[in-house]
C-alpha cells in the first residue's frame, strides 16, 4: 500500500519561501506522474504544479513563475520550493501521484495534506 506523505508546511510572512516535500512509503514508478494540489477554505481543490513521468513540469496560472516543482528519482521524492508567497496562497497542499503501473493498473494516490498558511 502506497502512502504519501506531505511535510514542510508552517506560517510564513507573505513574500516568504517554503519548500514543501511529499515521500511515498511505497514503490512509485517512473512513469507515474507526480504534483501538487491545493484547497483553500471555500474553494474547490486546485492545481498547484505537476512534474510528469517523462520530465515535463506544468503550473497553475497563479503561479506566476513563483513556485519550482522537482522530483527525486533515488528518493521518488516530490518537492515544491514557493517563493514570493502571497497571502492567497494560503491552503492545504496536498501531494497527488498518479498513472499507470507495468501492469497497466490505474493508481491515483494522495497525501493527508499539510497546512500553508501566509499572514502578516
């Protein structure tokens, strides 16, 4: 059983960086994609970034050229450096791993999340 874990959250000033992680427990292939979802109070969850199995990055338009998504191949670990934080940046991030395995088996796993939150 695959299980994601999110860390690096915390208060930050707004104009702050952080640097979230997501480690799985589990086996994550290389073609599975990997990214970062986000779910602010009264919104719908949203697409943070995503780095794809073939090494492509994709951001949100809010990201506005703030937020760097990386992949750990020896770790399989995803992280997403946010500079320039705003206050609506705010949410819970939650980590997201997705695709198909050697078998052709559909997965779409996900982390318990991890709180940002950017206040003055």
């Amino acid at each position: 059983q695959v299980q994601l874990v999110e860390s690096g959250g915390g208060l930050v000033q707004p104009g702050g960086s952080l640097r979230l992680a997501c480690a799985p427990s589990g086996i994550i292939y290389s073609t599975y994609d990997m990214g970062w979802y986000r779910q602010a109070p009264g919104k719908q969850r949203e697409l943070v970034a995503v780095f794809a199995s073939g090494g492509s990055t994709k951001y949100a338009d809010f990201v506005q050229g703030r937020f760097t998504i990386s992949r750990d191949n020896t770790e399989n670990t995803v992280y997403l450096q946010m500079n320039s934080l705003k206050a609506e940046d705010t949410a819970v991030y939650y980590c997201n791993v997705r695709g198909r395995g050697p078998y052709g088996a559909y997965v779409n796993y996900w982390g318990q999340g991890t709180q940002v939150t950017v206040s003055s």
